[in-house]
C-alpha cells in the first residue's frame, strides 16, 4: 500500500487513554495495530497525562485495610440510584454492572500487576446533597497520577513496535464501509492537508466526549440548569468535539443524550493557556464559603465532595453565572488542591516524602500559584471591605458589598463557637460528618473561622463552570461494539471510553459517583480489544 492507505487488524482512532488500552489487548493477542491521532507525539496519552488520578473500585485492599465493607452489589445499588438510570437503559446498566462487579478486578488488579499503586488512603468522595452517592468510601488515587497512568500504558506498547503504527497529526473525517461493514477510515494530514485512507478489520472510535466544542456544548445544556453561561472553561482534550460522533450517527450508528454532562463549577483560567479557554479545577476547600456573584452564600450552602452536578445547576441558574469562594490563608494552605498531575508534581514524580510533607504540612507552593499567577481570578485582602472592593475590581462590576461579606463572615464564624454537635449551619453540619473519616479529616480543618485574625489574609476565588466530560456517548454492548438503531451491532464498528459515554452510550445516567471515568476507559478498552482479538 502506499504510505496514504494503510492497513492494519484494527485502526483506533484517538490515541487517550481508551485507544491505548484496546491497543495493548490486541498487540498482546498478537494483533496489528495502527493508533490514529490528530494530536502531536509530545502529548500522546490524551487526557489521562492530565489528571489526578482517582478511581473508585468495591472492595479493595485499602478499604479492606481502613476497616471498611464494600462489595460490588452494594456499588452497584449506589451507581444506579445516583445516577438515575432506568431499567430500560438496557446497555448503560449492563455497562454499570459491568464495572462494579469486574472493576476491581479488570482494572485495579491489572493495573497493579503492570506495576502502578494506588496510596493508601481511600477518601469519601461524591457523598451527595438530596440523596446519598456513594454509601461509604472507595475514592482511591493511583500513585503517580494520571500522568504515570498514561506513560505506564504507553510503556505496555513499545514491545509490540514491530505490529503498531503510530500516526499524529492525522484528522479523522469519516469512515470507509464496504456493504454493511465498517472497514475503516479517512481524513487528512495536518497541517498539509494530504488526504489519507486506513483499512481495518476493526475501526474503533476512542475520540473522547464533546466538551471542547462549547457551542456543542451550549446547545447541549442541559435544561435543569437554566442558560448556558457566557463564560465556560473548557478541562476537555482540546480535539474532544464530538466530530467522530457526528460520523457515527451519519452511518446509522446510535449516539446516546450527550446533555448529561460531567463538569465542574470550580473553574479557574488557566494562567499560561495552551489552548482556548483553558480552565484549571479546584477541588474546592471544604471550609471555605461558596458565595454567588452578590457574595452572599447559597441556599442550600455548596461544597465539594457532595453533589457535583447541583453545583453546577446552582451557578447555572443565577443573574450572573459565576461564583466565589471566601477562605483565608489557613484554609489554603491545609485543603485547597489544583487538579491535574500539572499541579502536583510530587504526586506525579512519585516523591513521596514531599508529597506527604505538602498534604500535611500547608501546601505554600499552591498558595502562591493561586496568590502570584493566578490573579484573573484570585484576589487577597486584610479585611472584608477591602476584598469586596478587590473583587469588584477583578470582576469589573460592585455586586459584591463590604458590609454584606462581612456579615456572612461573621454569621458563619459565630455559628462555629456552638461546637460539634450543635451545629444548625447545613456547611458545618457536612465538615462534622467529613472529620469523622479519617480518609478525609486530614486534608479537612478543625472548624476554621473566616476571619480568625492568625489565618489571614482573606482570600476570594472566581470560579466558572469548567466543561470537562461527556455523560452519553456511542451506543455499544459488552463487546464494545456500536449499535445500529435497530440496537444489532454494526459490523467492524468498536467505540471506547468517553466516546462510547464510558459504555453502553451512557453508564453514569444523569451523574457520576465520580473516579469512574479513568477505570471506565479502561474497563471498555480491555472489554473491545479482547472482543476484536477473538474476532
């Protein structure tokens, strides 16, 4: 063939994490395998070289070790209460099954016999606001991050060189069928333009989900959570946009809702963007006051490690649709974190000592990031009236008033002298509850008053809503193959990860118990490239 048609036993398109994986199954199996990828070599890996790192499993050895009983019946009731998926959702509840019964098997044990580790503390995340989540604690974070993940898999092909073709800089644009068969794939070379053709025996579809493409985005909002705000973050890879899904559904593939979205109203700008509307994630301080753009605190108070997606639909749904925390320095330095291997570097390089050191000893390197490069949105002051008047200036408008942010303060701060147990302040209430697993209390502080006059100075973050998965994706069933919309499986068609809505067009329904989305990619990997290597 020339080098413009090429062929292979299978072609992925999309080279994240989810690629990756179908492509360590089937050169495994013996396969040839060719990687397409519209992003450059520098960054192969695709998302996952970005994240934290945190996975959810039931039953793992560091629950077993923290004293806490969980098994994949119990995950499994969690995941299909929270996430509202109705018994006719045939492949998403197959696909949540899937993942709580086989999870910590096919991807905890695997990952950890190709060497990775998670740390020993497991932290209690996605608790939930109106109705539980998760019902105890199983968030884990792989030792080394996202960014280690990434390279680790990446590793897992180099032996295999000899029947793997890696192309970057290659634009998918459709697929190549034959009859009634998917048979591969075409598009062009950036940035020359030079048309290409892939033939395969299996073509998978591992673009990721929609959520650089904030027009698709908008159009998507979804309903509960009023307009669409004029300013989003995106937190997506920069080529998820869905265009794959669009080809998908032209050739009579089924595409699930993608409304359902997975994003974060912690959103700060990037400081040294690397593509538009580059946002960072916080995970938010538990201490600290979510206020909306007046200053004044939510009804029901928010906080992280709850209930994501209302989060979002209470920034949504104001005047102005953005928001603030109000901490202080102490606060900082003991719970705020940046998400992303990006921002934590002794947890991506694997230094423990330091790592450690930074959890339990005040973060001073994140305070001043936060502090010195992150001044769009972050502004510090010696008192109420002076923060207000700095928010106002980094927000160019006056909705925030002195007298109003210094009553909320003092509110607040008078309701911690009742102690423990006679809190009525719902915040207060949820930091009591949080202290009282030690997988949190940690990285959680003792009651900390706003304006304790040794925690100063005051602190105030903007936060927009930062886009970052797609919920619904590519109908597929447990092989990964896509789905006509006859539901019959359409030949030589696979899609993986957030492509396939982490399987099945949608496993987390309405919302997540969060750390799925990692161990999703590689659950729907493993599951697709074994099925393509029995053929």
């Amino acid at each position: 063939m020339a080098d413009n048609q090429l062929g292979a036993d299978a072609v992925i398109i999309g080279g994240g994490l989810a690629g990756i994986v179908t492509a360590v199954e089937l050169l495994e199996a013996g396969r040839r395998v060719i990687i397409v990828d519209r992003a450059e070599r520098e960054i192969f890996g695709g998302q996952a070289r970005e994240a934290l790192g945190g996975m959810v499993f039931a039953d793992t050895p560091e629950q077993r070790r923290m004293g806490l009983q969980d098994t994949p019946e119990l995950l499994l009731e969690d995941w299909l209460r929270y996430s509202r998926l109705g018994a006719d959702r045939l492949w998403p509840r197959a696909w949540a099954k899937a993942y709580a019964h086989e999870g910590t098997g096919e991807v905890y044990h695997w990952l950890r016999g190709k060497g990775l580790r998670f740390l020993p503390v497991v932290t209690w995340a996605e608790r939930g606001l109106f109705e539980a989540g998760n019902s105890v604690a199983r968030y884990i974070l792989l030792w080394g991050g996202g960014y280690t993940l990434a390279t680790r898999m990446i590793e897992l092909l180099k032996p295999h060189q000899d029947r793997l073709t890696l192309l970057f800089r290659h634009q998918v644009q459709g697929f190549i069928t034959t009859d009634t068969a998917v048979t591969g794939c075409h598009g062009v070379i950036e940035p020359s333009g030079e048309a290409f053709e892939i033939s395969g025996a299996a073509t998978v579809v591992a673009t990721g989900g929609v959520g650089a493409d904030l027009d698709r985005v908008r159009s998507l909002w979804p309903a509960a959570w009023g307009s669409a705000p004029p300013t989003i973050l995106v937190g997506a890879h920069q080529y998820s946009d869905g265009q794959l899904h669009d080809q998908v559904r032209s050739i009579g593939g089924q595409v699930g809702d993608l409304s359902p979205m997975w994003n974060y109203a912690t959103g700060i700008h990037h400081p040294k963007p690397r593509r538009p509307d580059h946002g960072l994630g916080l995970l938010p301080p538990r201490s600290a006051l979510w206020l909306n753009y007046q200053g004044r605190r939510f009804d029901p108070p928010l906080m992280g490690a709850f209930d994501t997606t209302y989060c979002c639909q209470a920034v949504s749904q104001q005047q102005e649709q953005y928001s603030w925390l109000l901490l202080n320095r102490k606060m900082v330095l003991k719970e705020i974190m940046i998400s992303g291997s990006e921002h934590n570097p002794y947890l991506r390089d694997r230094r423990f000592v330091r790592f450690l050191w930074e959890n339990l000893g005040g973060n001073k390197r994140t305070y001043k990031y936060l502090v010195d490069e992150c001044g769009q949105d972050v502004c510090v002051g010696s008192s109420a009236g002076e923060l207000a008047a700095k928010m106002n200036a980094l927000a160019g408008n006056d909705h925030v008033a002195g007298d109003v942010l210094q009553q909320t303060m003092t509110t607040y701060d008078a309701e911690i002298d009742k102690g423990p147990g006679n809190f009525t302040d719902p915040q207060l209430q949820r930091i009591e509850r949080l202290r009282q697993w030690r997988g949190d209390r940690a990285k959680v502080c003792n009651f900390q008053k706003i304006g304790d006059p040794a925690a100063m100075p005051l602190v105030a973050v903007r936060q927009f809503i930062l886009s970052r998965k797609s919920l619904g994706g590519v109908a597929t069933n447990l092989q990964g193959q896509v789905l006509g919309t006859d539901g019959s499986p359409m030949p030589g068609l696979y899609a993986v990860g957030e492509a396939a809505g982490f399987g099945g067009g949608g496993a987390s329904g309405e919302r997540s118990l969060e750390g799925t989305f990692l161990a999703g990619c590689i659950l729907t990997g493993r599951y697709a490239g074994r099925a393509i290597a029995r053929g």
